[in-house]
C-alpha cells in the first residue's frame, strides 16, 4: 500500500502549548502520515528552527537550532537525536545534496559551510554575501548550490569547486577562485524572502526568488538571465514548484496562497525569450489568491507538495498545517495544529511502490565535523588527506552493477588486478612527481597521439563554427521566407479585391522568392569553401 508522510518543524515560542498528548511535549520537530491516514507517527525532541533551517536526508534530518549555533542531527531508522553539532557562528539555513551526502550550512556571516556527512570534513567558501545566508536550494544533479540573502543579491556556487581536494594555489591572505560565486543574480532590491529551482536535469532549468519588495522573478540559473517577472498583491515568504514544473505556488505574509501556472500565461509571440528585458511583468491579481478562512491563520511561513502534485502542504505562523486543493484552489482541510509557528514542511518520498531502486549506500551514523581534515597539510599523492576515511553501509548492488570495478573490489576476495595496476601506476606518478620515464619509440607514439588529438580538436572547432553559421543563415532565411509568403497571400487577397489576376500579383514575390534560393546556397557555398 501506498504510504506518503511529510516532516514539519516549529519554532519555540514564550506561548504555553497545551496538546492533547503529553508525548507531544517538547516536540519540535514532527513525523506526519499524509495517506492513506492522516495521523502523527513520531516526534523529534529539543529543536526550535527557523524558517528553511530543517534539510532531511535518507537515513536523517538535520535541524539548526534557532538562537544557537548548533545543529541537531535525528536519525530516521532509530527515531532519536544522534548528535548536536557546534559551529562557529549561527546558523540560518539549511540545504542536503542528495547523492552526494553533502550538507550545505548558510551562515550568519553571509558565507557557505559544506559538510561532508559521512566523513566529517568541512569546506568553506569565500564571505561573499554581505548580509546572512537566509535561503538556500540545490539543483537536482547537485551541479550547483543557490544562496539568498538579506543583501538582496543571490549567489551560484559550484558545489564540486568547493568541495575539490585540488583547490588552485592563491597568495597568503587572498581568497582562492574556487571558493567564490560561478554566477551572481542581482535583480531584486530587497531581502530574499523565498528561493527554490525547477526540477529538470539540464542547464535550461531555472530558479524562483522573492524579495520584500513585493516583486518575484523566474530566472535561468545557468546565465542568471530574467526570464519573467511577477508582481504579487502580497509579500511572498515561500515558494515551491509543481513536480513537473507546470506551476509556481507562493506562500504569501497574509496567509493566502498564489499562484502562478507557467503555460497559461503566455507572451506576445514576436518577444523572444531570450530578449526578457522587453517582456512586460505579470501582475497576480488578489482576486485570484487561493484565500485562507480565517485572518488569524497568519503567514505561509512554509509549502510542499504531494507526490502527484494535487495536494498543497502549508504550514502557518500560529501552528495551522492545513492542506489545498490545488485543482479547486482552496481549503480541503486542516491537518493538524502544532500550537507553535510552523516554518518547515517538507514531503518525504513515498513508501509502497513495488520495484523501486533504492540508494546504493547508507549513512548510518553522521560523522561529526573533523577540524583535522580541513587544517591538514597532508594532501597525499592525489590531494586526499592521509586521515580521509568514508563511513557508509554497501547495499545490495543492482544486477547491472555486478560486472564494474568497483562492484568487483566490494564483492569479491581481492581487488582486480587491473584496479591495483592503476593505484600502482598512480602512486609511481605521485612519488615521482612526472610520468614514468619512456624510451625513444614509445616517446614517439606519444608525440604524434598528441599531434592527431590537437588536429582533431582543430578541425572539431571548424566544424562547429561552420555549423553554428549554417544555421543562422537557415534560420534568416526561413525568416524573410516566412515575410514574403505574407507579403505574397496580401497581394493576392488585394488582387481579388480589386478584380485583378490574383496569380499575377503573386508572381513578383514567386520570383523575390528563388532569388533568395540561389543567395542561400551561395551562402551554403561560402561556408563549405571556409570548412574545406
């Protein structure tokens, strides 16, 4: 049977609670069954966290402590607290890679701190925000972390530069490159409120980021480059996108959600997507909000989706969980009421699908920040620390795993042999500090190999230019074809008009047409000529 749970946290307040259960007591953190039954299953103790400061992984969830420079880590299979993490300064939001076991910690001091959870090693990147890091999302292939903050500006890192053993050398004192920003979004000019990414796994997909300053902004994430502009009727402090990422929906300060569906509101079909600086913004009416029943629900401090995309999650400032009809758009339900600020929600995957693959590891236990491994000096012949050590659980490898290298080295007696000769060949590298000497013929191979890589790659780069021009001289083309046929159906319907020969009026624009043939293969013959 199909089972689809969510986790929601609270913020601690002066305000006595009073539940109904005294299990419930000191709870901040809880486990929610959404279907088939709605019903709370478990309980997380000592943990008050701020909006987008819980991140849950497979095997655990991470809270940051609100007030406190801490993070407490749960583990789901026991259902207890693991462990409280210390960190240097304050914690204010919180974001996990999935795959990559990485937690991203967005710190006070405007910088990032990636934790690798199963090994214990921290890695930090430059203070580039000049305020709080108070938003963070990763994009599904884990290529690049996106960071908000109260500077207004929103920050693209790459997550395997900041993470690389083999950081570029930079002078004393200065920052490395590596450790910076790849991209730098600067269109709002307000506080970052809310900030999420699509789901797509190529560099098309994009991001959603509010402001105070009442104003959203759907961006693409690869060039930073405006692709719409929203105006809300209320300030937006959450969003979250629809699985297919058919629509934006936004947790506004007054309780009420909007909506934005991205294929109904389509654009002059003359403004090109690419020219988003001429494309109007798209004001959302209030009339259209998806409105709470009562005032008193407060803010959407936090949304998620179900699984199909049906069912919106919100949770409210004064503890209200309640669930939308995201086809009816409005109230189905309230689910629960936590009796403190909710300020995060997140659906976890669903349980019950017959077949599905699960993950090739587990992380049993987290293991806590190891200071050793960042202030090394003991890089190892391949930049890895001598210390380096990864704590994980090998699952069950699929049937079409069983026949690689590495399933060989986790399943059989011994390592291959042809993974040993690389590990010798690479240590001979390393304490050598140059390749193995070569003799005279074998020097010569090397040598014309590198000539024949360099001429293809040559001829690689001449062949793509020839066919980048060969496309924009087809696109011009089917371009002013597409105005003469135009031009050509006018003169005819003006001929008929008139009493005229609808043929002959046509036959000027016939003849303006493969005279435009004959310059299109001269072209076609120009770009062959530059190739040849």
């Amino acid at each position: 049977m199909l089972t689809e749970s969510f986790v929601a946290a609270s913020l601690t307040t002066n305000k006595p609670v009073a539940h109904a259960s005294a299990s419930l007591k000191d709870v901040g953190i809880f486990l929610h069954e959404f279907q088939p039954q709605s019903a709370y299953r478990h309980g997380y103790k000592k943990s008050s966290s701020r909006p987008g400061c819980v991140s849950i992984s497979d095997s655990h969830i991470f809270a940051a402590q609100a007030d406190k420079a801490v993070v407490n880590v749960y583990s789901r299979d026991r259902g207890n607290q693991e462990a409280t993490v210390p960190f240097p300064e304050r914690i204010l939001s919180l974001a996990y890679a999935q795959g990559a076991a990485i937690l991203v910690l967005g710190t006070e001091g405007g910088k990032l701190i990636l934790w690798e959870v199963a090994t214990g090693r921290l890695t930090n990147s430059s203070a580039s925000h000049l305020q709080a890091v108070s938003s963070l999302c990763i994009t599904p292939k884990n290529e690049y972390i996106l960071s908000g903050s109260a500077d207004s500006s929103i920050h693209v890192w790459s997550l395997l530069k900041l993470v690389s053993f083999l950081q570029p050398t930079g002078t004393f004192g200065s920052e490395e490159p590596s450790h910076s920003p790849v991209q730098t979004f600067s269109g709002h000019r307000g506080a970052i409120t809310a900030l999420s990414c699509g789901h797509s796994r190529i560099n098309t997909n994009y991001a959603v980021s509010t402001s105070d300053d009442g104003t959203c902004y759907l961006w693409n994430i690869d060039s930073c480059q405006i692709l719409r502009t929203l105006l809300l009727p209320s300030l937006a402090v959450s969003v979250t996108i629809d699985p297919a990422d058919r629509a934006v929906y936004f947790g506004c300060n007054d309780g009420r959600i909007q909506s934005f569906e991205l294929f109904r509101h389509t654009v002059n079909d003359k403004v090109s997507l690419f020219t988003s600086s001429h494309i109007p913004p798209i004001q959302l009416l209030a009339k259209d909000s998806w409105v709470a029943s009562s005032e008193e629900i407060g803010a959407a401090n936090c949304l998620t989706l179900s699984y199909d995309g049906t069912s919106l999650i919100s949770g409210h400032q004064n503890g209200v969980i309640v669930r939308w009809d995201v086809a009816k758009h409005r109230i189905s339900n309230e689910i629960t009421n936590l009796g403190q600020p909710v300020t995060n929600i997140e659906m976890l995957e669903p349980e019950g699908f017959p077949n599905r693959s699960k993950p090739r590891y587990t992380i049993t236990n987290v293991v806590k920040p190891n200071l050793e491994l960042t202030s090394s000096r003991d890089k190892g012949t391949c930049g890895i620390p001598a210390k380096y050590n990864l704590h994980m659980k090998i699952d069950a490898l699929r049937p079409s795993e069983e026949d690689n290298l590495f399933s060989q080295a986790i399943l059989g007696h011994g390592f291959p042999t042809s993974l040993l000769d690389d590990a010798l060949r690479s240590l001979a590298v390393g304490n050598q500090g140059t390749a193995p000497s070569l003799d005279g013929s074998q020097l010569g191979k090397v040598e014309r190999l590198e000539d024949e890589v360099f001429q293809l790659k040559q001829q690689i780069a001449v062949l793509r230019n020839a066919e980048h021009k060969r496309k924009d001289h087809k696109l011009a083309k089917m371009k002013v074809q597409d105005e003469i046929d135009l031009e050509k159906r006018k003169a005819y319907f003006e001929a008929k008009r008139n009493g005229d020969d609808g043929d002959l009026a046509m036959k000027k624009f016939e003849e303006k047409k493969a005279l435009l043939d004959i310059e299109s293969e001269e072209d076609d013959v120009e770009v062959q000529m530059d190739v040849t």
